[in-house]
C-alpha cells in the first residue's frame, strides 16, 4: 500500500490557511440543494450505506414538512470526515516491547499508510466543513440554510458555501467554492446526505468538471460501533476502496481493496489485541498473526488459528 494510491481524489485545496476574509464571489446565485443534485451512480461504489433505503420517504425541501438546520456538532466522525485508525489499531505500536515483534509492526504500518491515504483524500473537505459551520448560518428559503465562510493565504481568497436543505428524513448538503482568482466559481467541491438522526450518510466528492472522483459513505452509531467506506470512482486508482469498521468491544478492522492489482489488504485487531493481516508485499502475501495482549508474550508473532 503506498500514500500515493487514491491521490487523485484531492481536489486543489481550500487554502488551507488561518485568517479570513470577505466573499470571495457575492454574485454566485445559491440554490438550495434537491434530491436530483444527488449523484445516481455512486451507491454501488461501497458497500455501507444502501443510499435508497435511506432516502425512502425523501421530498425535496419546498414540499418537506418543517425541520431544523443541520447542527453538525452533534454528527458522528463520518459527517465530520474524522476517520482515521489511530485509536484503534495505530496505538498498538506503543505496547509493542521489541522491534522483532514483526507482524504487529507491519500492521500498525499499514493502517498508517491507509490513514495518509485517508488525509489526502478528506482532509481538505474536513477543514472545509470545519470552517464554514462556524461560519453565520441564515436561512436560504423553506426548510434551506447557508453557512459562508472565507480563508486567505494572502495572494487569493477562497470562499465556501455550505448549503443544507431538510428532506423530511434528513438533510442533504452541498459545498460550492469561489476563489478572488476566477479558479473556482460557485463550483461544487461535494454533496451528498446525513440522516435525521446523524448516524448514516454519504459525500460524494466532484472534480472541476463536475464529474464523481471520490465517494465517502458512513454508519455511525455513536457508541464506538461505525463503519466507513471511501472509494475512487475516475483516474487511475478508480475501482479501489479504503474501508475502516469498528465495534464498541475494541474489533477494529482497516481494509484496502487494490483494483489495478485486483489484491485486498487487510488489518485486523480483535477485543484481545490479538491480530491478523495481509498484504501481498509482506510474508509473500499470507495472512500474518500477533498474539494477544494477555498471551504469554504479548503481541508477539504467532500462528494464525
């Protein structure tokens, strides 16, 4: 697995950089975000949420019965793009007595090459949802809000608006940037849908041509059960997916699907700390074992049962 893999889902930034600064285009028309906005071909590309399932009963905002603004400060780690392994399998690496304790180091190697490829790919929108929901929030018309937001790194001011719309079993949710230099013009970055009661959801993030390049989907349950899914959808990496899943006992599985090599990595840790692996640029591509952490040699390499 390498960091590069899947870098083709990073849009050009949104000037990730502290400060602020006016509108960036005041005359971008902003419409509230429908039901049609949502992408049709992007629910086979994982394998989380079943996207019309969860629209069952949606109606676009103008006809929905009366909600309230999204409050993402009550969203899981999914609406937020906080997802990553670091609790769960990346703190291993700090219980592991000896460098010789091979396959646990592995894992914990490759979920960091996973949460890289991750960041890449959600950081920039996370930063950007971070920035403009704490920007003023006003309504746009029935059942529809706005937030704004502006940052600068001093030579172009790029703008985020953040768009939400009520569709009676939750919200869908449109990011659009402008940019002062003409680069980006009430242009959608991504869209998709959190659910009423926040636990499910999707983004879907778009190219500069308007086209799907990348799809998050998420289940969230809030009590350390949730599931995560990211996908390449255009380019080079289109076909692979990153996939994270955790349980409330402390499972906690990281997986990557390669498509140019039609090959799955995994790393898995079980309640136990006790864990299993594979990558086919490691032990020849068998499935590699650690032993738990109560073993009479914790988390030293063992064979799998």
């Amino acid at each position: 697995m390498k960091a590069t893999r899947l870098g083709l889902l990073v849009p050009v930034a949104f000037a990730i950089a502290c400060g602020s600064g006016g509108p960036a285009n005041e005359d971008a028309e902003v419409l509230p975000p429908a039901l049609a906005d949502l992408a049709a071909t992007s629910d086979g590309e994982v394998d989380v949420v079943d996207r019309a399932a969860a629209l069952s009963g949606a109606i676009d905002a103008d006809q929905a019965p009366p909600g309230l603004p999204l409050d993402l400060a009550g969203a899981g780690r999914g609406a937020l793009l906080d997802i990553d392994s670091a609790a769960e399998v990346g703190s291993l690496s700090s219980e592991v007595p000896r460098a010789t304790f091979n396959n646990v180091l592995q894992g914990v190697a490759m979920a960091g090459a996973a949460d890289l490829i991750t960041g890449l790919v959600i950081a920039p929108p996370a930063a950007a949802i971070g920035i403009t929901s704490r920007g003023l929030v006003v309504p746009l018309g029935n059942n529809s809000w706005v937030a704004t937001n502006a940052v600068s790194d001093g030579i172009r001011t790029v703008s985020g608006t953040f768009v939400v719309a009520w569709v009676g079993v939750g919200w869908i949710a449109e990011m659009r940037l402008s940019s002062t230099d003409g680069a980006y013009n009430n242009t959608r970055w991504f869209n998709g849908f959190v659910s009423a009661d926040k636990r499910i959801g999707w983004w879907d993030l778009y190219d500069v041509y308007g086209n799907v390049a990348g799809v998050v989907e998420w289940v969230d349950d809030g009590a350390g059960n949730s599931e995560f899914g990211i996908a390449a959808t255009s380019g080079d990496n289109a076909g692979d997916v990153l996939a994270y899943a955790y349980q409330d006992d402390g499972d906690a599985y990281v997986g990557y699907h390669d498509a140019s090599r039609l090959e799955d990595l995994w790393v898995h840790v079980a309640p136990d700390q006790s864990g299993d692996l594979r990558s086919p640029d490691y032990a020849f591509g068998a499935v590699s074992c650690w032993a738990s952490a109560t073993a009479t040699e914790p988390y030293a390499d063992a064979v799998c049962p």
